[in-house]
C-alpha cells in the first residue's frame, strides 16, 4: 500500500498536481513494483523561480517532502546489502527507512521532454543547478526567485529534476538532504557490535575539536560512530606531515574524548568528537583509531533510491507526483548524475546491481558518473563514504579497489580475474547507456588511468558500445571561480567546463531517448602516447613553479578478511598496506605551455592564456609539497616577450603567441566552431564564448 499526502497547500496547488487531499487524509493505492509505502509532501511552490517561464517548457514548481519507504530482507536483490539481516524489521517483516525528497517539474508536465533528471547529492548537498546553469548560486534549496535559476538551462529543456537523500550518516543543517536507516548495537548472537575504527583527521586552520569521523572532505556534516570508551588509554592518536611518514603517537593525556570549542582542554566529555591540547595544527595528517559502537546499515541508501525511482515510473500515483504520465508509444527515460563523491554512488549503485528493480526492470537508462574514477564504501559496515582518497588526505580509505573499469579485466597483482562494473547490470540486462566526464585531477589525484588501462600500465582496454568516455582537458576537480592560493602553492585553475557537460547531457538525452550516438569518446592513451607515466609527462621547467611529478600513487590495501574489495562491500577494519603491490599509474601528457594534449580541449585551452594543471602543491607550513587536495594550478603567461624572457619563461607570451586581439578572438571563434561540429559545445555556448573573447581586455 501506498500513502501520498499533501500537507498545508493553497487549493490551486493541490489541484494543478491532480491531488485534493486534506493534512489528515491519506490515499491508499496498491504499489506492487516499489516499496516506498508513504509519500508526505510538506512544501509546494507553485509556480517556483519567481514565476519565470522557460521557453517551451514553461513555468516550473517546486515539491518538498519525505518518503517512507521498506525493503524486504527476503528478496535476493537485497541480499547484497551489508547488514540487513541484522536491522530491525516491522510487523509485515520489513526493514524501514525515511528519505527527505526534492523536485522540479514543469507546471504543465505535458511541455516537459520526458526525462526524470536525478541528480545525486554530494554529501547531501545539491549541485545540478550549479553544473548546468550558468550564474545559478549553489544552493541546497534554491530561492522562489528568478535568480535561482541561473540561465534555467535544465529548466528550458524540459528536464524534471529529482534529489532524495542517500547518505544514511549525515547530520541535519543546511537544508542537506539526508535519509534516516536503521543503527545497529548487537549482532545476529546478541553479542555488542564493536570495531576498531580508523579516523584521518586534517584541517585548513587550527581547531580544538573534530567530530570523530568527520574527514577533510565531510567536515562537521557527517555523525560519528560512537566512541565504546572514552578512556583516551584505550585508543591512538598519531600524527604525521606527510603521508608516507611514520606516524608519531601523541601521549593519551594531551588529547580527549571531549568537546573543547567552548570549555578548555580537556573540555566536555563527548562520545563522538576529540579535542587535542593546543588544538589541531594544519600541518600534520592525525589519525585516530578507538574502539566504536552503533554502526548503520549504510546501503540501503542504494535500494532507496532504486525504489523512489521505480515508483515514480511504474506507479500511477508516483507518476502523478512528476507528471511524467506516458502514454504508449510515448518516449520517457530517468538519467543518474552524480559529481564526485556522487559519482561514485553511481558506478557503485551500477556495480552493485541495484539498477534493476524488484521487478527486474531498468531504473536509469542513462548514467553520468561525473568526476569519479572509484567507487563507494557505502554498503559497508563502520563505512565512511564522506571520505574520498587523496596522495595527502584519506589516504587509507577504501575507493580506488578493483574492478575500475567498464570490460572485464585481470589483476596480475593478485592473481584473480576482477571482473567489470558491468557484470551485473548485463546479468540482469539492465545496462544504461554511460557518460563518464573526468578532469586532470582524476588522472593526478583520482587514480583514472586504472579506468582504462591494465593494472600494470602496458596497454589499454577496450571500451564498450555503450560508454563513452570524456576527458575535460586542463581542468581541475571542480573550476576555482576565483583563482586564489589558499593553502597551495599556486593560484587555482578557473578552466571551466560548465559548456562541455551542458553539450554532453543534451546528446545523453538524444541517446536515450531516440538511441543517437553521442559523439566519440575523447580521453588519452597508451598507443597514441598522450598517456604517460608522471615523470614523462613533459611539464615545462617555469620558473616559480615547482613540478615533481606527485600523484595518487596506489597500493593494495588490507581492509581485514571480512571486507569484500571487489563487491566494495562488508565490514571494514582499519587499512594495512600490502608490501610489493603497487599498481601503475599513467598521466595525460602536456604540450610545450604544460596544457594537456589529449581529450575534449576547450577554448580555454586551445587558446590559452595561461597553463592550466589537474594538480597543485601544498604551501610551507601545510605539509609542504604534498598535493594540494582537488586543486589545480593556473600559471599566466607573460603578455609581453621582454616580461617572459626577463624572468627566464619558456612559453610564449600573449604577445607573441596572438599578436592582437582580433587574432585572439579569430581563435577562440575557430576554436568553438570546431568543438560545435564534433559535438562537444552547443552553438548557443559557442557564440556566448566567442562575444566573451570579443568583450575580453586580452591584448586591449
């Protein structure tokens, strides 16, 4: 049975989504295909974004709420899921969860293109609007203004946009989107469930007091696994600069289980944070392991999404609820996008097999991994998937295990045949149609050589029909949108590739909608030499810069005989380095200015003004000359000939490499037009960059 309520609404709302229902008045409909039970939605902006309208799509609004959903224990698709045999179960013998849900649609859905849009959250955090709408503020629950919505790109190509929460060890604020799972306190004996746990523990700036678990890349968003004992005797905390230094034990009186922000060292006692004498200094790596408690059952964060998605396709009222009613013969179609660490949901939820639903039909026809060579310790018990794994930060987390790649492949490091992230899917015959966009920084920091290559580096593998694969050459993780220094070396790269994605979910769309090939994968590789090993990369000796060819280096780690590193599933214990199983690691290869060659070049690379990297150094007095996070670099050239050879620059200057700036709009215009033929730039974008490069004050 299916509950849908709609709470607290003006008439004219409730009317335009089908549904007159008062706040106690619930709707019963039988749901066979997904279990999500109960259906509460809080908010309704109608229209939203100000009342604006978006071309042929029209106006938009807004629908807030949770969902209520169960997973049967019992069915072999949910067999997978770490733990499950162990969460508490309702009277029908169901293991309960609620998730918090947000969606755009098209007011009049008959003017949307038919394609539901999820767009996974980041730590709870929202970022479709930012990705694909220029000037759109990023937000986790935008404004009923037109500002909102930036340039309403996804809006004024009818997309319905969906987000549900996932990530079960979130902490509310900030309007982050979280999902509520069953905690765990005794095994299947009755026997306390309790682990050593393994927390790496870094800053920007000194603090006294960290959340337990909180990580570089989560912060304070992400609860803790509650400390067993708060006797420091009982647990370690180290420290080191560097990551491959060896660690140093800090005396268990210097530092405690305890909250210090407001009441000094050793504060107030606390299960789940740590305060430290003197407090956290920026330019050490702290790695804490204590005896934890209370862990969750993680993965149903991916059986949540599976059914949220299947019951808005194959439901009636889950259909009324995005207005995606199809009729027969009628094109409709779901797209998964996730940045990042929701890259990784992705390819995890893929691999895990979870886009067929209960019924065996396809969730998602097409899949964007944006950003994500690894996978997610999502389904895992004392799992951490706020954490990511970097050369410096979160080093010892498990993301980068085999299988990475989209065909079948061996391991010779272990000996095995690994499979591929397809092997399910083509199983169950539910395989999407696939986009993996990636920067310079998933090659340095992110390990994306092992995507397409052997584990060895000596030769490339093949890609399937149904992948594509997009290199965004000369970016870094995520664009600086002021290139500034912060704690690195260098200033952060601004290339943007904001056009590149809008171009490639347009041609997503046309894929699955109407099976048109997309335009062909574009990354670098062996055989053509534009995939190289770090120290043949061939960066340019410029002076101020210093290059030592640092990358992500990666060895086999030991998470304890009861994790499961192919399925990135089951329990974790605290990583131990395997001796003598390094993996080999390849880099794009740079032209004489340090630009990368190969991939889907930008104007902003084909007609650089700068060098633009995928990596970047931390600066003295923050563990100097270990990489610098997802950072970047951006290095100007001189604009003028005397200033670069003043210096002793090897590339050439503006000047030089231009002469004027109608040369350098010549360019950029030859530049975008030529991206626009292959399809790599939409025309509209194309001409935006060109009256951009004509309004520049390049060579004025």
């Amino acid at each position: 049975m299916t509950t849908t309520t709609f709470c607290s609404q003006p008439l004219k709302s409730l009317l335009r989504i089908g549904l007159v229902l008062l706040c106690a008045l619930f709707l019963f409909v039988e749901s066979a295909s997904a279990r999500i039970v109960r259906v509460v939605i809080q908010r309704v902006e109608a229209p939203t974004f100000g009342g604006t309208s978006f071309g042929a799509a029209g106006q938009y609004e807004k629908l807030v709420g949770v969902a209520y959903g169960e997973v049967n224990p019992s069915d072999p698709r949910n067999a997978i899921i770490q733990d499950i045999a162990l969460a508490p179960r309702n009277s029908r013998g169901m293991v309960e969860y609620s998730m918090d849900i947000y969606i755009l649609r098209p007011v009049d859905a008959g003017k949307g293109n038919q394609v539901l849009f999820y767009d996974v959250v980041n730590r709870g955090n929202k970022f479709a609007l930012a990705w694909y709408n220029a000037s759109a503020p990023g937000s986790n629950d935008p404004a009923n203004a037109a500002a909102a919505a930036g340039d309403g790109f996804l809006m004024s190509r009818g997309y319905t946009v969906i987000w549900t929460g996932w990530q079960g060890d979130l902490l509310p604020g900030n309007a982050r989107m979280g999902i509520r799972v069953p905690t765990l306190t005794v095994g299947s004996s009755g026997e306390v469930l309790s682990a050593t746990v393994d927390s790496e523990l870094i800053v920007n700036n000194r603090e006294s007091t960290l959340n337990l678990n909180s990580g570089w890349f989560t912060g304070l968003s992400t609860s803790s696994y509650p400390a067993a004992s708060m006797d420091t005797r009982k647990a370690a905390l180290t420290r080191r600069i560097r990551e491959q230094d060896s660690p140093q034990l800090i005396d268990p009186v210097d530092w405690a289980f305890a909250d210090c922000s407001k009441t000094p060292f050793p504060g107030v006692p606390s299960t789940t944070q740590v305060c430290l004498k003197g407090g956290f200094d920026p330019n050490y790596i702290y790695d804490l392991q204590y005896q934890a408690i209370e862990p969750k059952v993680l993965g149903l964060g991916f059986a949540a999404t599976r059914d949220f998605v299947s019951y808005l396709r194959h439901t009636d009222e889950g259909e009324e609820l995005i207005g995606l009613k199809r009729g027969e013969g009628e094109p409709g179609a779901a797209i998964i996008y996730g940045a990042s660490q929701s890259g990784r949901y992705v390819r995890s939820f893929l691999d895990l097999g979870f886009n067929a639903d209960e019924q065996g039909r396809i969730v998602f026809e097409g899949m964007i991994p944006h950003l994500a060579p690894g996978r997610l310790p999502l389904n895992v018990r004392w799992g951490q998937p706020g954490r990511a794994n970097g050369q410096h930060e979160d080093h010892l987390y498990p993301v980068a295990e085999l299988p990475a790649t989209w065909e079948n492949e061996s391991d010779p490091i272990q000996g095995i045949n690994v499979g591929s992230l397809l092997d399910r899917c083509r199983k169950n015959k539910t395989c999407p149609k696939i986009m993996q966009e990636v920067t310079a920084t998933e090659y340095w920091m992110g390990r994306m050589s092992l995507d397409t290559t052997d584990p060895l580096g000596k030769k490339d593998l093949p890609i399937p029909e149904n992948v594509r694969i997009y290199f965004l050459a000369g970016t870094e993780h995520a664009p600086a949108s002021v290139p500034e220094k912060g704690i690195c070396q260098q200033l952060s790269n601004p290339a943007p590739y904001r056009d590149a994605l809008r171009a490639m979910l347009v041609a997503m769309t046309g894929w699955v909608l109407h099976d048109k090939k997309p335009p062909s994968s574009r990354f670098p590789m062996i055989k053509d030499g534009t995939l190289v090993k770090p120290q043949d990369a061939g960066f340019p000796s410029i002076p101020g810069v210093t290059f030592t060819a640092l990358y992500n280096y990666y060895q086999r780690l030991d998470f304890g005989k009861d994790f499961k590193p192919l399925q990135m599933s089951g329990i974790a214990a605290p990583a131990k380095k395997v001796p003598n199983a390094n993996y080999v690691l390849l880099v794009p290869k740079v032209d004489k200015d340090g630009n990368d060659i190969a991939g889907v070049r930008s104007t902003t690379i084909q007609v650089p003004v700068a060098t633009y990297t995928g990596w970047n150094l931390r600066a003295a007095g923050d563990s100097e000359n270990e990489s610098c996070g997802m950072t970047g670099s951006y290095i100007p050239f001189a604009v003028h000939k005397a200033d670069r050879t003043a210096r002793g620059d090897p590339r050439l200057s503006l000047e030089e490499r231009y002469g004027s700036r109608s040369s350098y709009v010549a360019a950029v215009t030859a530049a975008a037009n030529d991206l626009v033929n292959q399809g790599y730039l939409l025309p509209e974008d194309a001409q935006r960059l060109i009256s951009e490069a004509q309004a520049s004050s390049i060579l004025q």
